[in-house]
C-alpha cells in the first residue's frame, strides 16, 4: 500500500530543522527513523507545493503486523507534536 499523508509542523520543529540544516519533511522523516526504525522518503524531493509538507512511504507489513506499524507511527507522531509544540 502506497501512503501520502501530509503532515502539519508546529512553527518550532520547523525552525528546529532550520537549525539542522534540513527541510521540515526531511526532519520529520529522520528523526521517525531514529525513534521507530520507519523508513519514509521526505515529500519535498518530489516538489511539493511550497509550504506544505508531506512524506512518502510504502507499507509492506503482513496484515498482523499492521496495527503495531500504525500505532508506533501515531505514537511517534503525537510525542512530535508534543515536543514542538
């Protein structure tokens, strides 16, 4: 299954990727890599619209391991938002 979703940065994680020399995308997508070993590609590699952000992943999970995949990616998500708010 092929996913798009965008994502909304907080004004703190994006000046947070200013800081590290990264795109807010690419941040997001590194550091969900460091906490859970998910693997997404950063949406502004392929010419998003200025402004907006978004990544690009392929899920390819058995269906058991499914739920598990969606819950660390929300877990992620919402310890993000949290730390950048």
């Amino acid at each position: 299954m092929y996913a798009f979703p965008t994502i909304t940065l907080p004004p703190k994680a994006i000046e947070a990727a200013e800081s590290a020399g990264k795109k807010p995308d690419a941040f997001y997508c590194i550091e969900l890599l460091k906490k859970t070993g998910v693997c997404v590609v950063p949406g502004s590699g392929f010419g998003q619209k200025e402004g907006t952000w978004h990544f690009r992943t392929t899920f390819l999970p058995s269906e058991k391991d499914f739920p598990q995949i969606v819950e660390g990616l929300t877990e992620f998500h919402a310890e993000f938002m949290k730390k950048y708010a």
